[in-house]
C-alpha cells in the first residue's frame, strides 16, 4: 500500500512563532519529525510550508518539502494542497503534526493500517485515559467510540457524563479515550471534505473533525499505547529539552 506522509508546517503562530525552525537538541523540531516521520512505512515524506525559511531548511538536510498558500486554516487543507502540488497518485495521505517530534513511526504506520479495511474514510489514533487530571484537561480532546471503533463525537469537555458518580473517579469508572492528533485520509475523501463550509460543531469545540462527523464522513480509529508530546509554547519547548537532558 503506498501512502504519502505530509507534515504541514507554518512559520507563524500566535503562541510560538517560528516553532518548526526551534533547536531540539542539536536538530530542528521540522527535522525531528521529519525523521520520526520518514523510520516509518511510509513510501514517501513531505513537508508542506508557507515559508521560504522552513522549506529551504528542509532542502538543506535532505528532506522534501513543497510551498503552499498562507491563507489555509486547518492542516488537512494544507495537506490537500501539498498532495495536488506534488503530483503523485497516492491513494492515501497522513498528516503528521509538525510539532511533535517524538512521534513514533509505530503510531504513523498504526494509522496507514486502519485502510487495510476498503471502507476507511478517516483514520486517527486514541489512548484510553488514565487520571482525572487528563479528563479535565480542555486542551486534550476526548472521543467517544461506537462498538466497531468508529467515532463518534470528539469534545473537549469529559464525555459520557458519569450521572452520580464522584468526578474524581469517572475515569475508573468508565473507559474514556484521548484523541491523539493524527490523520489519515483517503485521497478522494481528503478532496471532499476540504470544500466543506465549517460546521456549528466544529465551531463550538473548535475541533475540524467533527466537521467530518456532521456532514457523515466515518472516522476509523486504532488505540495506541504511546503518549504524544506536543509543543504549543516556549514552556513546553522548555519540558522537552528536560527529557533529553
């Protein structure tokens, strides 16, 4: 099965501007990625950016890399660009987020599984949830599953509400899961739902997959045992330097 990889990469961002360009360690987090990216089974890596910076530092240490418009406003918009740029007829697409450079190649070739079933639309990951601390947590979007493994809603808020049961206990109560943010597609399904106006969900939660879920697409998921680490700021940056430290 031949499945492209795409990381996109922004050099702008209101939190940590310049983020892909960061040194982790002696390497650039782009370049982390990219690495963790190209040990998996993918058959082809790409980076797609809006900045001549980030695509010509690609260059450098040997990696792909296309341009793409600024104006984009969500990854896999990004992702549908870079694919059409590239040229290539891959039948599936991942979108690897740029900011996470301890992504393992397990998880990326865990997702491009998902499409051995020919009914796969849209992949992700999940990993069930094991403190009150990470059910809590706004920033880490929860899903809630249907019996096959398909999604079924992704909220920021804990969800089932577990109706008399102390909060401080819901996660051993019941099975919750985190959505570990990232995607696989199919090239026609990617096509699809990059015309798609944003959805009231999608708004509300600010989350672009429950576009997806709203206007009927499927969202396959598998369950990983690893955690990822996200940059979002120069304090997590900060956490990170202290792991390999």
């Amino acid at each position: 099965m031949d499945v492209l990889g795409i990381i996109p990469a922004r050099f702008a961002s209101t939190r940590f501007p310049g983020k892909p360009l960061t040194d982790i360690n002696g390497k650039t987090m782009i370049r982390r990625v990219y690495e963790q990216a190209s040990a998996s089974g993918l058959s082809e890596v790409i980076v797609a950016t809006d900045d001549d910076r980030i695509y010509n530092h690609v260059l450098e240490f040997g990696g792909k890399a296309v341009m793409t418009a600024e104006h984009h406003q969500s990854g896999s918009d990004r992702c549908f660009e870079a694919y059409k740029l590239f040229d290539k007829p891959y039948e599936y697409i991942i979108n690897i987020q740029g900011d996470e450079p301890f992504i393992k190649p397990e998880q990326i070739d865990l997702v491009a599984s998902c499409f051995n079933h020919p009914n796969t639309q849209l992949a992700t990951l999940v990993k069930k949830i094991t403190s009150e601390e990470e059910l809590f947590n706004v920033n880490a979007p929860k899903v809630v599953l249907s019996n096959t493994g398909d999604a079924l809603y992704f909220s920021r808020q804990a969800i089932p509400y577990c109706r008399n049961v102390p909060q401080d206990i819901w996660h051993k109560q019941h099975t919750y899961y985190k959505h570990i943010g990232i995607y696989g597609y199919r090239a026609d399904i990617l096509e699809q739902i990059t015309q798609l106006p944003p959805s009231a969900l999608e708004l509300a939660e600010s989350l672009e997959q429950l576009r997806w879920l709203e206007n009927g697409f499927k969202i396959t998921t598998a369950l990983t045992e690893f955690e990822t680490i996200g940059i979002d700021s120069p304090e997590d940056l900060e956490k990170v330097r202290d792991l390999f430290s």
